[in-house]
C-alpha cells in the first residue's frame, strides 16, 4: 500500500476525531506511479569497424597474461577484514564475492551473522567487475599481489592490486583501497592497449544485486526498495515495472548511483569527469546496472586511468553525512526532509544520554507536545466553546430551517456575539500534521531503531510489538499488547474530547479507534510507542481544559 495514502488516512481520520462536524479538507494523494524528471535516454556507440577490438600482438613483447577461459590455476579468494566489515575479492573477474558487516545483525538472535550486502551467485554475478569495449566483465582472471589485505601498524588503509587480460588482449590493472574506518572503498582501473591497432569502447563498471536481508520496518506501507541515483542535484528513484520492460539509460552528471534499500545501500560514485550514463535492468529480482564511462579510443601502447569509489554500507544519516559526496541523499524522507533529519537529530541526541531509544521516542514526543501546547489549548478550548453553543444553534437551525441564507447569518452573528472561532478547534491540529508526517517517516525508516530494544517483550523498536504466550495466535503470532493499549488510548480520548456531531456521527465516531488498532497492528512498535505516548498527553491536556471550562460562555 502507498506510503502517502496510509499517511493520508491517518491524518484524515484524526482530523475527523477533533472538528469533523465543522472543518473539512480534501486531501488529493499524489498520483500512483508518479515518475521522476525525465532522464536522457542513450543509445549505445556502434563499434568503429578501424577501430576493433583485438588480442595483444606478440610485436608488442609483451606476454599477456592467462585469460579466464582456460585459467591456469584456480582462482583465489583475497580476504579483507576490518573492525566494521569482512569481505572477499575473487580472482575470477576482479569482482566483490562477499561483503558482510559486522554491526548489523540478520536478526535479533545473538548467533545471527552479519548483513551480507551480496547476495548473487557467480553465475548471476558479483558487483563491482569491470569492462572496458564491449568484453564481458566476468572473462577477466586476475592476478592479485596478495591473499590477504592486511593493514600495517596504525596505518587505517590497505590495498589489493590485481592485473590481468581479457579475452580481446586488452590489459587491464585493478586497485581496491579500503579504510578500515570507513565503509567507503577507492577503485582504480588502468586500461591498456597492447595491441597494434585503436581500440574504441567506454569503460563500464557493473553492479550486480539481489534484495538484502528480508526487510521489515513493522508496517504495511511498502518502502522503496531498488535503483535509485543522485543526478544533477536531484534523487531519482526507479520501479520495478519500468526496469521489467527493458533496460533504462540515463545520462548526467551523477553524484552516486546504487542499489537502495530501507537500512542499507551499495552505490558507486564515478570519480572521472565527464559525461556518465547509467544503464539499469531488472529480471525477476535480480537489479543490474551498469556505470558507464564517455567514448574513448586508445592508440596503440596507450593507457588511462578510470577512479571510482564504492560505498557498502548502512544508510545511517549522520555517518553518510561525515562520508559525504552527497550520500545522505540517500535517506529520502520525502516531503517532510526538511523537518524529518531535525527530528532524528533530536532522537539521537536523547539517546545519547538514555541509552534506550525506546526512551528517546517518549522525550521526543513530549518535547513535540510542549511545544504545540500552547497551539493545541487554544484548539481544544474553542471546541469546548462550541459544544456549548450547540444548544442555541440547534434552536437556530429549527427557526430557520426554511430560510438556509437566514440561518447561516444568525450562525455567524452567533459566532460574532460569544467571540467563538468555528475553525478554532481543527487549525492548531492542522498546524501539527507536517510534524507528524516527519515523527513518522523517521521512526519508520532510520536505522537506528532496527533491532533496538525498549523493555520487557518489546525486543525491536522496527518490528511490530507481540507478547508471545507459548502458543500461536492466528495471524498475530503473539499479544499486540502496546497496541492495544493505544487503542484503549484513543478510545478514551475520543470519549473526553468535545464533539457537536448527532448521535448517529458520534457512535460511528466509536469505530474509528477500533479500525485505528487494526491498522496499527503490524506498525512499528516504535511508531505505535509514539502514538500512545501522544494519546496519554492529549488525555491529559483535555482533562486539564475540562476541569477550566465548567464556566458557561458569556457574550
């Protein structure tokens, strides 16, 4: 279900619970399937026919090095392990076979390995091979200068050289740099021709990937999950359905291109200047892209150096931040950007000194609520101000039910004499729907709340809150204890707070916590926390206005 008509209906509804008698608003939702700006469609260069592609001549006195298709040994495996990653480079193709990272977990279990960000086979693929004219990427055997990565002392860096020869006799060297310190890799490809002949082709750099560990943020709005890239000063994201239909080019200026999920990513940015183009594909779940360099030719004996750098990692904002080359873009919170990172802000800055996000959510959301208490008082006190005058306006409306131009002019004179704002109760609560929106897409996709914990059952602020009771409760599993007891919230706000509505709108009015429950079922118990919390300080705030408002209205 789209993000923005389950955040639609809940803004919807709550408008409803507090003036639905006097204040309404169509909300139109954005369109579905709403494209991203027009990208410049490319057509692959023709091959040069005086400009082919051939094996290195032995006039060059060079002796080429064993091609993939008849190695001769088998490929090694060179390991890299850092404090924050462990991965593994193949021989065969120069490419990234395993990278795993040791901070996230694939689940909440204590003997639960890390996050493996690569996830293909080899013969779908690994990421990050290299193809410079054309040649596939995977016939390319290297020779690496190491079977270990090893980092020196206090020395924080360490590097991987591999050269080889594709199967066109075209020469080509490989340098991966790693910091231990950071999740960023530098790539470096020499190409050389060693033939007696221009060669022609654009050097291509391929990411290979399959979804990452099976991603839940505990609701039942789907997040993105796929291509996305930063061009041009604007994030692009691309569906499934418009890369099932065939491949999708686009060129520009591009900051960083990757494979982006909810908590992780694994992107490439391109370091040559110059035009980039981008290739993009999807068969069944398998998402390739290609990273392509401009036109070049290469005469005989000639060289050049293609810089790239890579960055496998979680999509933690601060720390893409610090990473930069506009990496946080990646965390799209959509409209609300500009509200949602000042909340996650305030979120880590209580968890700084809580230790316990849980705990942070609460402070957040009572920071929220003393700061709109003013706002929200000032709400709350006119509709009381308008349950009173009900009275005299059902009197009105009996005089003059024949005369509709006659009875709203003694309404608004009504309104006039006792000093009453008929919007005065649903403003303010519109003024604090963008905050909502931006609480709620933080909860729902920072990562630091994948696998916290709160207390007593609740193990993870990401997945939905159940208390397992030693059986299995269809479809639940377990006992959504937080959100029932928002539910009960609700219920009990709902019962406190003025309404004009008749009877009949005021029983109907009785559903809406019991259908806010359901929907909040499988919510993030992070979410359904903050939703709870939010009730019990609007309880409060009504009982202290009821306890004020026994006056009766004076004109």
């Amino acid at each position: 279900m789209d993000t923005y008509r389950i955040l639609l209906a809940v803004v919807i509804s709550f408008v409803i619970l507090v003036g639905y008698q006097y204040f309404f608003v169509d909300f139109t939702p954005p369109e579905q399937g709403a494209k991203a700006p027009a990208a410049v469609v490319m057509t692959p260069p023709a091959p040069n026919p005086s400009a082919q592609i051939t094996s290195p001549s032995a006039e060059t006195g060079q002796q080429p090095l064993t091609p993939s298709a008849t190695p001769a040994r088998t490929a090694r495996e060179i390991t890299i392990d850092t404090e924050l990653y462990s991965a593994v480079v193949t021989e065969n193709g120069g490419a990234i076979k395993s990278f795993i990272l040791k901070n996230y977990k694939e689940s909440r279990a204590k003997s639960s390995a890390g996050v493996q960000l690569v996830n293909t086979t080899e013969q779908e693929g690994f990421p990050l091979t290299f193809s410079w004219g054309g040649v596939a990427a995977s016939n390319t055997f290297y020779s690496a200068d190491t079977d270990k990565v090893r980092f020196s002392g206090a020395e924080s860096t360490g590097t991987l050289t591999m050269k080889g020869i594709n199967e066109s006799g075209l020469e080509l060297e490989r340098t991966y740099r790693f910091d231990r310190n950071t999740y960023l890799l530098e790539l470096a490809f020499r190409v050389k021709n060693t033939s007696s002949t221009p060669l022609q082709g654009s050097a291509l750099l391929h990411q290979i990937n399959l979804p990452f560990e099976k991603e839940t943020t505990g609701s039942m709005v789907a997040l993105f999950s796929g291509p996305a890239l930063f061009m041009d000063g604007e994030r692009q994201e691309f569906a499934s359905k418009e890369l099932t239909e065939g491949p999708k080019t686009v060129q520009g200026n591009i900051d960083w291109a990757a494979y982006d999920s909810t908590y992780f990513m694994c992107g490439i940015l391109p370091g040559n200047e110059g035009s980039t183009s981008v290739t993009m594909q999807q068969r069944d779940k398998l998402v390739t892209m290609q990273i392509g360099s401009a036109l070049d030719v290469l005469q005989p004996g000639q060289e050049k150096v293609y810089t790239y750098r890579a960055y496998f990692g979680p999509k933690k904002l601060s720390l893409l931040e610090k990473t930069g080359y506009n990496l946080d873009k990646t965390v799209n919170f959509g409209w609300f950007d500009v509200m949602a990172k000042p909340t996650l802000w305030l979120l880590n800055f209580f968890h700084t000194y809580v230790k316990n996000y849980g705990i942070a959510i609460i402070l957040v959301t009572i920071a929220f609520k003393l700061a709109f208490w003013p706002i929200a008082q000032k709400g709350l006190k006119s509709m009381k101000n308008m349950q009173k005058l009900q009275p005299k306006m059902v009197k009105l409306k009996e005089k003059y039910k024949d005369d509709p131009a006659m009875m709203n002019k003694e309404v608004m004179n009504l309104y006039k004499t006792y000093k009453v704002n008929p919007l005065g109760g649903c403003l303010p609560m519109v003024l604090q729907i963008p905050v909502f929106f931006a609480l709620y897409k933080v909860l729902l996709m920072c990562i630091e709340l994948r696998h916290a914990p709160f207390m007593l059952w609740i193990s993870d602020l990401s997945a939905p809150d159940r208390l397992m009771i030693g059986l299995d409760i269809p479809y639940l599993g377990g006992i959504p204890v937080l959100t029932l007891l928002m539910g009960a919230s609700m219920f009990l706000q709902q019962k406190m707070t003025p309404t004009t509505a008749d009877p009949t709108q005021a029983k109907i009015m009785l559903f809406l916590p019991v259908i806010f429950t359901f929907m909040f079922l499988n919510f993030a118990s992070g979410l359904v926390l903050y939703w709870f919390i939010n009730n019990l300080l609007a309880i409060l705030q009504q009982y202290l206005i009821n306890r004020q408002a026994n006056k009766p209205l004076v004109a």
